[in-house]
C-alpha cells in the first residue's frame, strides 16, 4: 500500500486542508479516505485485507484530527470516504456526507504520563479528583476539535459530581492544547504534561489509565461515510460496506475499540 503526500495549506482561522491529492496508482481506481489521527493502526490492516480481495482499487489513506477532515470535505477536496468520530458532527458538515454507518464505539477515561512521574515536580494522580490538584499540568484540545469536545463532556461531569469549584480548577490547570489525540498522546508520553482525558483504546505504554467516576461515563461512536461529491462514489460505497464487515470489526476489537 502506498500513501499519497498531501500537502498541508492553511485557511482562515487558522484551520487546515489538506489539498493536492494524487493518485498513488495510475492504473485501477484510487480512493482518497481520512480518519481519524488515531486510526492507522487499524485501518493499515483494514486496508490491506481490502486491496487484497480487489486488487484493481488502491486506497490512500490520511489521519487528522476531526477540524481538519470536516475542512477538507467542505472545501469540495477529493475525498471519497471519511471515518470520523460522530461527535465532531454538526448538522452543517453532515450536509456533505452521506448516510454515516457506525463502526465503534470507545469510552474516555484519564490518561496519565509515566515519564512525567519520574520528573521532579510529579503529582501523582489516581482519581478524577485529583485533577484539581495545584500543579497539575493537564492536555486539552483546541476549540472545536474532537478532544476538546469530549473533554468538555468530562469536565462538565465531573464539576457536577464534585461541586464547588472542582470544574475552574480543573481547567486552570490545563497547559497546553493540541488539535488532536495524536498530538496529545504525543505530550503525555514526552512527559510534557501529567494528565489528559483519552481514549482508553490509545493508552500506549508509556501511559497509566484512571477510570472515571461511573456517573462521568463518556463513550464516543465513530462511524463512516461516502462523501457526496465522491470522485468514485461505487467504490467508495463498497469500501465503505467492507469498514463494518465482520473482518474490520476484528481489526477495531484488536486494537481495544468495541463493537456491537
């Protein structure tokens, strides 16, 4: 499998598109699908089990955070398909897709660093209410992204459950802000910062995992979709059938997300 280079151009507010698509095949049908920044693991073995049983389609796929795909959609980019995490949707951007088929579903819990517990300033988090600790230093996403959108789901939970001004704390200590849980588990692992709210499917090994409160669950469905300019809209439509096949529900299951 071979992945196109795209190059990254930026928009107003500051958002990017991805622009300058080109086929990595002249020969056979070449689909352009985005997912999510944290979906290669699982879409490279999608993508192989596909390109094997229809060996004149090639598929080149990108991952970025939600703010980027819905970006490159809207902008009328070369897209055929996306799999995008559906609480990033707004009535807007589902204009431009077809009818989403869900796929997953993951839960959010509390990711810890454990490269920054062996830093001197360590704080040591074992519950969602130790967030609100002085010197915490917590991820978050930009406004709009995906994380962000979750994140806010937790906090709000947990500010509910804790009272008081356990929420503005929280938030005070939140240091820095990524676009994308790529990013963020980027920082955590680096040791840039302590905490984050996460998907428990990509805590990596060099994180720890604290479960929220049972009355703060977060569960996220991620699902697919054609696009409804597709430039290869039946292939995309057979490609995106095969995302929900029992043998792509094997991949999700094996790399932590479930299904149903």
């Amino acid at each position: 499998m071979r992945f196109s280079r795209f190059v990254f151009a930026s928009l107003a507010a500051a958002a990017v598109v991805l622009t300058g698509l080109v086929p990595a095949s002249a020969a056979g049908t070449t689909l352009f699908v985005l997912g999510p920044s944290n979906a290669r693991g699982y879409m490279t073995e999608i993508i192989a089990m596909y390109q094997k049983a229809h060996p004149d389609v090639t598929v080149d796929a990108a991952y970025a955070g939600s703010q980027t795909i819905l970006k490159n959609v809207e902008s009328g980019a070369a897209v055929d398909a996306v799999i995008i995490g559906v609480h990033t949707l707004n009535p807007e951007a589902q204009k431009y897709l077809d009818s989403l088929t869900p796929l997953y579903t993951a839960h959010v819990v509390i990711a810890t660093s454990r490269t920054a517990l062996t830093m001197p300033h360590a704080v040591r988090i074992t519950s969602a209410r130790d967030l609100a600790k002085p010197g915490v230093r917590l991820a978050g996403g930009v406004p709009g992204s995906g994380p962000r959108i979750f994140e806010d789901q937790v906090y709000n939970g947990l500010g509910k459950l804790y009272g008081g001004d356990f929420e503005k704390k929280v938030r005070a200590n939140i240091q820095v802000t990524k676009t994308d849980v790529a990013q963020i588990a980027a920082a955590l692992d680096a040791g840039l910062v302590d905490a984050a709210p996460f998907l428990s499917a990509d805590i990596d090994s060099k994180m720890d995992k604290v479960e929220l409160p049972p009355d703060v669950q977060v569960t996220l469905t991620f699902s697919s979709a054609t696009v409804k300019t597709a430039p290869h809209a039946a292939a995309a439509r057979d490609f995106v059938a095969f995302l929900s096949s029992p043998a792509a529900m094997a991949a999700y299951k094996k790399h932590g997300f479930t299904t149903h």
